[in-house]
C-alpha cells in the first residue's frame, strides 16, 4: 500500500479521517459510490470539502494511487470529484488509479477553488 506522504491524515480539530495507517489484511474497503443529500451536517460537508482541497493540492488533475487514502472518505466523492482512471475498474485494490474531476469539484466544492487555481 502506497503511502501518500505530505497527504494530511484528518481534517484539523476533528475526528475526521483522510488516511489510514495501514493496510487491511483482509484487503482494502471497497469503494462505492455514496449518496451526498443536501440536509448533511455541515462537519461533514467541511470535511469533504478539506478532502478534495487535499487532494487538488497534493494531485492536481493528474491520476492517483488509492494507497493509504481512507476508502470511507473516498467513497463520498466517487463517481462525482473523484472519478476511476483506469478499466477495469477494482474498488478493492489500494493500488486502484483515481483522478479528480475539475470541472465537477469546482460546482461542488466553489470554496475550494480560488481564481488562482484556474
């Protein structure tokens, strides 16, 4: 399992977690793709929001490695930000390649991006 380093381990202040520590042996959670409902609490909301800033700023829009990035976390943005950038796809691989999705996180996410990240 690749470890992301510089890659902040939880949003500050919180018990919100953006990585693991280490690998499962049983193999890594699965991602799926979670529903986000507009009555979410707004810790949670922060949390992804801090997440996908996270990942623009250690990634870009250049594909990733999964590695020791937190399959939970992951899974609230699948399919929207975050989308697979291989085929086949395995959500249970820790080395699954991912790429974020611009053009979708900056409608999601506004507070992310600043006009220099244009």
């Amino acid at each position: 399992m690749l470890k992301h380093r510089g890659f902040p381990g939880r949003l500050p202040g919180t018990d919100f977690q953006f990585t693991i520590r280490r690998a499962n042996p049983k193999g890594a959670t699965p991602l799926i793709a979670r529903e986000r409902y507009a009555d979410r609490r707004a810790p949670d909301r922060r949390a992804d929001a801090a997440f996908v800033r996270a990942i623009w700023d250690c990634f870009g829009d250049a594909p990733f490695e999964r590695g020791n990035l937190d399959g939970g976390r992951l899974s609230w943005l699948l399919g929207r930000e975050v989308k697979p950038a291989e085929e086949p796809f395995d959500p249970r691989s820790y080395a699954a390649l991912l790429v974020l999705d611009l053009d979708v996180a900056r409608v999601s996410f506004p507070e992310v991006f600043g006009e220099d990240d244009r």
